[in-house]
C-alpha cells in the first residue's frame, strides 16, 4: 500500500502536533521534568557534534579535486 503525498503529509503534520504535546508534557508536568530536559539537551548537542564529525571524515577521507588546469587538459586530449 502505498500512500500518496496528502496523505503522508497529514500523518505527518498530526504526529508532530501529537510529540509537541507529549514533549510539553513531559518537561512541563512531569515529575521528571529535569532530567527530560538534560537528555534533550545531550541528544541535541550530540546530533550537532555528530554531524561536524561526519564532515570532519568526509574530509579525510575524500582524495582533492584535480587542478583545474589538468581538467581542461584532459577535456581537450579526449576530444
């Protein structure tokens, strides 16, 4: 089964409304309110140096771009 674009946008739109107030909940209401907030705040901070570190490897990884002026010699040599 497949669902077309309105529908998903719907399921969507509804479940973020649904974790924006069970999210309130939890750090407004709940009892354990401060450590909801802490575990927030780490997972953010992670996903960010997560995503710094996965560009970091890119960047060792990943051999340079060759020199422009070889790239236009060998773009006329294969003609």
């Amino acid at each position: 089964m497949v669902l077309d674009d309105k529908a998903l946008g719907y399921i969507v739109l509804i479940g973020s409304l649904l974790g924006i107030g069970f999210y309130f909940y939890l750090v407004f209401m709940s009892p354990q309110a401060r450590m909801v907030v802490q575990v927030s705040a780490f997972l953010a901070v992670a996903a960010v140096l997560l995503i710094l570190a996965w560009i970091g490897y890119t960047l060792i990884t990943t051999p340079p771009p060759l020199p422009l002026e070889d790239f236009v010699e060998e773009a006329s040599t294969d003609e």
